[in-house]
C-alpha cells in the first residue's frame, strides 16, 4: 500500500488559542523586590481571603461577634483588680478601667494578628501547591481581618469614656495615625513568622509565648512615664510600646509618649521592610515546604 499525505488544517478553535499570550512563571532567584503592582492586580482576591478570615473566625459560633469584647473586656476587669486596685499603678490621672482598655484594643488586635498570620501558609497550603497568586495577600489579610474585632470593642471604650467622664481632646485626630502604626507593626512581624512557620513548624508553639512575654514588655498595664527618662528611647524599640501610648495620648491626653514615639516608628518601618523582603525571598520554596 502507497502511504497518501493528508493535509489537516487546524481548527479555529486551536488557531484562536495559539494566538494566546503565555505567562510562564519561574520562581525568584536571590533578593527579589517587592512587587506593589502585582498585589494591587490582586486585590479582589485579597479582600476575599480578609472577608472568608472573618468568616470563619465566627462561623458556628454561639456567641458571634461578642467574642471582639469579652476577651479584652475580661482582661480589663482582671487587670483592674490586681493591677489597678492591688498593686495600685499608675494610670496617668485616668481611671484604671480605661487606662487598661485603651491598651489592651490594640494590643488584642496585634496579637490576633501575629496568631492568624503566623499559621496562615501552613492553612493554605492546598491553594498555595494549585494556583499562582502573590503569596503575600495571605499574611496581609489576616493582618487585616482583626480591624473588625476592633471596631466592634471599641465601641465598648466609648461608652467607658462616656460613663466616666473622659472627653477627648483634639488629639483623637491622631488616632487613625496610631492605629495604622499597629497595622505596620503586626504586617511587619507576620509576614516575618509566615514565612519562618513555613519551614519551621515549630514557630507557630514559639509564638504565642513570646506574646505574652512581649505583652508585659509593653505599657499596657502599666504607664511607660514609669520608664526613667534616659532609657525611654530604648524603650520605644519595643514597636508596640509607641502604638499603645500614642493610642492613648490621642484618646485619653495621658502623658505625651515623645521619644517612644519616634524609635517606635523607625521599628515598624524596619520591620515591615525586612519582612516584606525577607518573605520575598523564601516564596519561592512555600509550595515545596508547605
């Protein structure tokens, strides 16, 4: 038999897809910078995984969102009783209850922070191995998500404010400033614990101990005036030190933070991009380790 050629032309369904762009995507090499772009093409996909966080977090839950107050609420009360009427610290010339509140919103809400980001490559490994996405979207929404408990205990702080007394003055202008500081600060040291849990597992044990040690390294149940002067600006390289005096200046006028301030902020800004590049860095052996 006599072997004919046959010419088969494609079809347009196949002309159509060899005409489509193809992305081929390799992992990084080395330091890679941080690509702000490819995130903000992202964003629906990070507020989905803020709003599934949310969800979860209250999902089957009896109490529902109440959780957001009793935790913090409950510590005031403990506080109040052992530190406030015992051991009688000082509060800077405001009561004790909301002295202790004022701190413990957002140190409840950096410490929810570092718990949900530290873990959330290992939670997420499935999607991680299937689909390519900016891996940093993850840690930055379970940074974000805490903003609801937040918003809903602090609520309960106005009303503390009003029961005692306690007006504002202009410095509440100051607040949303403060509050963005926490955000940089629980970004800058969850995408440093992701991406350390992600090939290390047992960080995600580590943590929540050095919280609570790094809870009374900070000014919330105690005022940071008790800090001898010269040794403030030491003190404010605990970033959540200048985050909880500066939320409280700029609610309750308590003594202006000054010094903490300042070496606060260079700490969170160091953090953040350290962090960020550190993160970078180790991305590309996530979908292997995880």
């Amino acid at each position: 038999m006599q072997a004919t050629e046959v010419d088969v032309k494609p079809s347009v369904y196949e002309m159509s897809f060899r005409n489509l762009p193809v992305t081929i995507i390799k992992p990084s090499k080395g330091w890679m910078p941080i690509n702000l772009h490819e995130l903000w093409e992202f964003k629906d996909l990070l507020y989905f995984f803020t709003w599934r966080d949310i969800k979860l977090r209250y999902k089957q839950t009896v109490l529902g969102f109440a959780w957001a107050i009793i935790q913090p609420f409950f510590a005031m009360l403990i506080f109040t009783l052992f530190f406030g009427s015992l051991a009688k610290l000082p509060s800077d010339g405001v009561p004790y209850p909301i002295f202790a509140y004022a701190a413990l919103l957002p140190w409840t809400m950096f410490s929810e922070s570092i718990a949900r980001s530290t873990s959330t490559m290992v939670m997420n490994s499935n999607i991680i191995k299937k689909v390519y996405f900016p891996r940093m979207a993850l840690p930055i929404s379970s940074v974000l998500s805490p903003i609801v408990d937040f918003a809903i205990a602090f609520v309960i702080l106005i009303l503390m404010m009003a029961y005692f007394g306690v007006m504002p003055t202009i410095n509440v202008i100051w607040m949303p400033a403060f509050l963005l500081l926490a955000i940089v600060t629980s970004l800058g040291v969850g995408l440093w614990t992701s991406a350390l849990n992600a090939r290390y597992r047992d960080i995600q044990y580590v943590v929540p101990f050095v919280i609570q040690i790094w809870m009374f390294a900070s000014p919330v149940v105690y005022a940071s005036s008790m800090i001898p002067v010269q040794y403030q600006f030491l003190y404010g390289l605990n970033p959540m030190a200048g985050v909880i005096e500066g939320f409280r200046w700029s609610l309750l006028s308590t003594n202006a933070p000054g010094m903490i301030i300042i070496a606060s902020v260079v700490v969170s800004l160091a953090l953040l991009v350290s962090g960020a590049f550190y993160f970078r860095r180790m991305e590309k052996t996530f979908a292997d380790e995880v």
